[in-house]
C-alpha cells in the first residue's frame, strides 16, 4: 500500500472517530486587536496583534493595552498564555529572515513588560508557548513557500517545525517533529496555537476549524495525531480559561470568540 493510501486512511480513521466532538460559540466580543491571538485569566481575557495586547474585562469593555510601534523591538505577537500569574507571548520577526524568535512577559495586572526571553537565530518562528509539569514546550514553526526567497534565504518547508522541550531554567532538552498527516493538513502553514493538558497538545493552525491532538510517541521523536475536534474558529492563538471554555478569534471579522464544549 503507497503511503499516500496509509496516510489518507488513517485522516478518514480520525475524522469518524472525533466528528462527534466539537466546541460550540458561547460569546462573542468585538476587538479590534483580534488579529493573532487570545491569552485568558480569572478576569480578562487579552486580544494580541502584531505588536498590541489589549485588556478587556468579561463585559468587552476594554480597560488597558500596550503597544510598541518599533517593529526592532517588537515585529510580530503569535499567541499568549498565562502562566504563574504572568502573561507569555510568543513573539518573532516573521516574515523576516534569517528566522528569530523570544518570549516577552508581561505584568497582567500593570500592563508592564517585566522580561524577555530571547532564543535569536534559533529553531524558526516562535509561535506558541505552554508550561508543563516542571518544564516548558515552545513551537518553533516553518512554512512552505516552494522555495520562496527571501533576504536571499531559502526559507524551509513547513516539516522543519519543531516542539522543543526547555527545564524551568529554559535549557534545552530535547524536541520532537510532526507526524506527516498533520503537515498534509497544515500546508502551506504551520502550528499557531496550543493547549497542553493531560499530557496532550491541543494545536490549532492557521485555516482549519479544528483542535489537532497530538501525544508523545512510545520512541523517536515524531509526534502522534490521534485525533480532532471541531471549533468554531479559524486556528490562530488560542487559550483554555478556569471552566475549560476555549476561546481564540476571528481574525477576519476582529472578534474573539469564547466557546463550550459539548459531544
């Protein structure tokens, strides 16, 4: 059997399987900076664009935001997360190359930037970042533009995208590829946003409707697919709040959007 049959019957496998599965739009609120993202607290949830977060609290009201014009500091916010208290935004110089990337922290509370983790010329575009038990796993993505160049690079294909591991001292440990179906489905993309619970990701892209699943694999270091579930929005950064309600954006219509499960 080719391997385009195996992939294309094991993508049919987890459609069946997962179909029933799905998140279902609760609220919406208008953001202007819905272009890239949502972080989410006990309190506010946090619109993320290019190189704006803006504030807003559960009513939609907006109550800060921070913004850097100089596109030297800041280029270009994917996604946040908050963890320990502190707001986490990915953050490279995508479209530019060669490809560089860091972590800039904020003050939830203050709307101050209070630090920088900075990975330079590294693995590709910083896109997402979550915590895990004593660790962190960052998403370093590729794109395919069919040997697109740019600044005189030819840019890699979307295969070279990487989960890396990092200790709490943020070394890294070790990293893991992704599993050819998914970058089937991706293409020309790549990850944009992640959940991780349970010892599972919960990935977006940055088109399809759909949760991404993915686990560790028994050896090597090719992540598994093992199944999807529906969304009612198009990929980009997404965040889980304290009721296990997902939200993320749609960055057409500059909305964030909160949404519930249910199966």
């Amino acid at each position: 059997m080719s391997r385009f049959c195996i992939v294309t019957i094991l993508m049919l496998v987890l459609s069946m399987s997962t179909s029933a599965r799905e998140y279902q739009t609760q609220k919406t609120y208008s953001c202007p900076e819905a272009k890239q993202g949502v972080a989410v607290d006990n309190n506010h949830f946090y619109a993320i664009a290019n190189h704006t977060i803006a504030k807003y609290d559960f009513d939609g009201k907006k109550v800060a935001e921070w913004n850097e014009d100089d596109e030297n500091l800041i280029k270009h916010f994917d996604g946040g997360i908050i963890i320990d208290g502190l707001l986490y935004c990915s953050h490279s110089n995508y479209p530019d190359v060669p490809m560089a990337s860091s972590i800039e922290i904020f003050d939830p509370k203050t709307m101050k930037h209070v630090r920088t983790i900075s990975f330079g010329i590294d693995s590709g575009s910083c896109t997402w970042v979550v915590r895990g038990k004593d660790n962190f796993y960052v998403c370093f993505a590729h794109y395919d533009r069919n040997g697109w160049k740019c600044g005189g690079e030819i840019l890699k294909d979307n295969s070279w995208t990487q989960i890396v591991e990092y200790d709490k001292n943020w070394q890294r440990r070790q990293a893991w590829i992704l599993p050819a179906e998914l970058l089937a489905e991706l293409h020309p993309n790549s990850l944009s946003g992640c959940i991780f619970k349970d010892g599972k990701f919960y990935c977006t892209g940055h088109d399809a409707k759909k949760l991404f699943i993915l686990e560790f694999p028994p050896y090597g270091m090719r992540m598994r697919l093992t199944g999807t579930i529906d969304i009612p929005f198009s990929g980009q950064g997404i965040a889980l709040d304290n009721e296990n309600c997902l939200w993320g954006i749609d960055r057409k219509k500059k909305r964030v959007i909160k949404a519930s499960f249910v199966q």
